[in-house]
C-alpha cells in the first residue's frame, strides 16, 4: 500500500509517499493563503507522483480539533481557512481516493507511540514546547481527545493566575520564546532581539537579568509537567518542540519535576521525560499511522 502523506503548518507544507513502512523523500511548499489555491496544489501534487506510483490513500496532518464523526477541523489555528467546513468530505472528492485526518500533535505522538521512544508504552503525553505548549494524551495506546477535543491543549493552564507577568499559563510561562521577550523586555529591546538561545547563554555567562528568565521558565514548566504527570499519571512524557534539541534542558526539567515528587511525599515512582525522536518527520509518520489504526478500527 501506497500512502501520499501531507503534513499542514502555519509557514509550509510538508508531503511525501510512505511506501514499504517508510518515507521516502519529504519535500515541502510555502502554506497556501486560501483553500481553492490549495486545493490546486494537492492535485497537481497527486497527479505527478501517479505518474509514477499508485496512490492507495492520502493521510493529513492539521493544525486544530479535528471531529472525526463529520470530518470537521474545529477551534482556530494559523490556517483559518481549514476550520469549520466538511474537509474530509470535499478532500476525498476533489482527490478521489480514501482520505484520513488528524490533530498534528496527535500524529506526532502516534508516530512515538508506534516506533518511538514511547514504543511499547501504554499511557503517554506528548509535551510539545514551541511558541506555546500543546501535546496530545495517548490512553492505552490510543489518542484520547476528550470530549470536546480539546484533551492535550496543555499550554491554557493557568499557573500564575495573580501573578505578576503577563500571559500566565503554561504557554506564557513555560517557553523559551516568550522567555526571550520577556528578557528583551527587561533590557528594553524590541522582541526578536534576542533567542530563547540566546538568553539560555547570557545566563551561563553570568548575565541575571537572563538568569532570572530561565528560572522563571524551568520553574513554572517543571511545575506544569508536575500538574501533568499527577493528573493523567503517563509512563513516560515525551517532549517535542525546539526544547527537545537540547539534552540538558530534559534533564534540569526532569531532576526538577522529581524534586516536586520528593516534595509532595510521592516516594512510589520516579518521572521520566525524554526528548523525542522523530523531530521533523513526526507528523508525517503518525498521519500514516491514524490512517492504519482508523482502518484497524473499522474492520
């Protein structure tokens, strides 16, 4: 079997065939700014590789809540146009094959979950640190969404409701870009000045002004990832996003989150977080992987 693959963000689009349990060569094109426009894309990407293939199925990965009984992208994402319209539907007519869809954190997970570093592992969350935090809860090996698929929108929590900084949930506290602005803030420089990267080295190099923002930022991550792990209690937390780059950053956050364990007198397990594995190609394996176990489903 044959699958053309796609994988739908807010600057590209990436797409390639999943053929003899791999991916072949992934190429990309800049995001269409309207639905007829993509829609000409996807056909004339379907054509040419029929040249050369026999396209089985077409797999999607999207940003927002998909609905799969109707086959709706709900909520809002950075592609506005893909939201509240029967996608699925008009997809399978315009490119006359079966089609699959699913939440782009989700299909990330599905790809750890299947041959990741959560292979084997039951109950899982997927913890992705971006511009804000999203993720995607897996309960006995399959995406739970929850009743108003909303399950895995971590980055709403609020922690610091009364507090003093500004955009108090996980997503504002807990990135290292919104870290980096509030460091541009405190030195009074226009955001973009300077990277979460950058500010995670002026830290090193003594800097505290960029020491203050990477406290702030493990402390009140750490303390998210804590919420996480004793609400939904998972085997293991996999973390995706720019943060997952960076060994070191997984380990302060996982002796940290442990060290709230110690504190809260739970002496029955440790937390492990490790830093995912798919990276780029995550998406795009997991919209493969929905497609399979929706067909597993039906049988």
């Amino acid at each position: 079997m044959t699958l053309l693959t796609f994988d739908f963000g807010g600057t590209s689009v990436k797409y390639t065939l999943w053929q003899k349990d791999r991916l072949l060569n992934v190429s990309s094109f800049p995001t269409p700014t309207t639905w007829d426009e993509t829609k000409k894309t996807l056909l004339e990407i379907k054509s040419d590789y029929e040249k050369s293939h026999v396209l089985n199925v077409v797999a999607f990965s999207f940003p927002g809540c998909v609905e799969q009984e109707n086959g709706v992208i709900l909520g809002y994402s950075a592609i506005p146009y893909i939201h509240h319209f029967p996608i699925k539907q008009e997809l399978s007519e315009l490119l006359q094959l079966p089609i699959s869809l699913e939440n782009d954190a989700n299909c990330a997970a599905l790809a750890e979950v299947w041959s990741g570093v959560a292979k084997g592992a039951k109950d899982v969350l997927f913890v992705v640190v971006g511009t804000g935090v999203g993720g995607a809860v897996v309960v006995d090996g399959k995406i739970h969404s929850g009743a108003h698929l909303y399950g895995g929108e971590f980055g709403y929590m609020y922690l610091d409701y009364e507090g003093k900084y500004q955009h108090q949930t996980l997503s504002g506290l807990g990135t290292a870009v919104c870290m980096a602005q509030r460091y541009c803030d405190s030195i009074n420089v226009p955001h973009g000045t300077h990277s979460g990267k950058d500010v995670f080295a002026f830290a090193i190099q003594g800097d505290e002004k960029a020491a203050e923002q990477v406290e702030i930022f493990f402390r009140y991550l750490s303390v998210g990832l804590f919420n996480l792990q004793l609400s939904l209690d998972p085997e293991i937390i996999v973390i995706g996003g720019g943060i997952s780059a960076n060994s070191e950053i997984i380990t302060e956050l996982e002796v940290r989150v442990n060290k709230l364990i110690e504190v809260a007198h739970i002496k029955d397990f440790k937390v492990q977080l490790v830093p995912c594995y798919y990276k780029n190609d995550a998406n795009l394996i997991g919209a493969v992987k929905n497609f399979y176990s929706r067909m597993e489903a039906d049988l």
